[in-house]
C-alpha cells in the first residue's frame, strides 16, 4: 500500500492556490493604492492643470539619469493666465479630442497606442515646432490643417482631422501640460527645443 506524500496531495495544493491568489490580491492592492498617490493630478510627478501657465523645459537630472521636467517662470499658454478650473476645462477639451479623434491609432501618449506617428508626450517641446514664442500658433495652425505644413511633408502624413480652433487650443494644452509629467525619463531619445540648439 503507497501512501501520497503531503506535497502531492491535491488537498495541499488546493490550500496553497487559495493562499497564493489571497496575498497577491492584498499586495497588488497596497500597490495600487500607492500608486494613485503618485500619479493624481497635483501631485509632485503630475502637476495641477494651471502649470500650463508656467515654462516647461527640461533638464538632464545626473542623479537619475534622465531627462526631468523642470516648472519655470509665468509664460500663459496664448498669453492669458488661466485660473486652476478654466486651465483643467481646456486641458480636458484637448484630451477628449485627442480621445474622439482617435489620435492613439496613430501616436502614441505615455508609452500607450500605435507606433505609427511621433510619441506626443513631450511634444509640446519639440524642436520642430520652431522656438517657443511661436510654438503655440504653429501647433494650433498644424492641428486644425496638417496638409501643407513642413511637418506633414516628411514620411507619413496626419490627416485633416475636422478640428476646431478651440478643440486645437485644447490639444496644444493638453500636450503642454503632458509634458510637464515627470515620466523617468520616457522617452529616453527626447531632446527639448533648448538642449538641440
């Protein structure tokens, strides 16, 4: 007669599954927990919406080793001062156009849609866009019409996309206070306007 050593019982391991799923339950959840604290808008990583009344530019942090967005002196997005609520009613206009015009089947924002068109998370300080004093009216004028634009004639081509003048001011500060995220450094070939010159 052969006795089952406790480790092959069904009944041990049953008990052991249970135990397993139970704790990684508990530890997914304080993870969790933790990490909306990190990532609320207002905090540290994720600033108010009124940052988009602030300069966002870039720095090389030695310590970290990335790239880290650093909140300078008051510069209004289209030279008007936004109180915290009109700034979050703009920022929130341009993300539900980014959402209803399907921008991620194209672009990508914080790692996440298709890798078919240029990371838009830093957008708001790409060298392309020319300096900043005109980098507003350029990405509204490209939002609204990208057919003959520069930036439209290499590569791949944005379609006109219908977009409003507003809804394009909701993009563009959507994109700037995207920017101002602290992501560790995504994405890591990221040059600001200022560090290419």
């Amino acid at each position: 007669m052969a006795t089952n050593q406790w480790w092959a019982s069904e009944s041990f391991w049953r008990k052991t599954a249970i135990w397993v799923t139970g704790g990684s339950f508990v530890v997914l959840m304080l993870l969790t927990m933790d990490t909306i604290s990190q990532i609320s808008v207002g905090t540290t990583r994720v600033p108010a919406y009124s940052v988009i009344n602030h300069r966002i530019e870039y720095k090389f942090d030695e310590q970290r080793r990335v790239q880290v967005p650093v909140i300078g002196i008051k510069e209004p997005l289209f030279g008007k001062e936004l109180n915290e609520e009109e700034a979050e009613a703009l920022v929130k206009l341009g993300k539900l156009t980014t959402q209803a015009k399907n921008c991620m089947n194209c672009h990508t924002l914080l790692g996440n849609g298709a890798y078919y068109a240029p990371d838009l998370t830093k957008s708001w300080l790409d060298q392309y866009w020319g300096t900043s004093e005109i980098r507003e009216v350029q990405m509204v004028e490209f939002i609204k019409d990208p057919s003959d634009k520069l930036h439209n004639s290499m590569g791949r081509r944005m379609p006109k996309l219908g977009i409003t003048d507003e809804e394009a001011r909701g993009v563009v500060a959507f994109l700037k206070w995207m920017s101002s995220i602290d992501t560790n450094g995504f994405p890591y070939n990221f040059k600001s306007i200022e560090q290419e010159n």
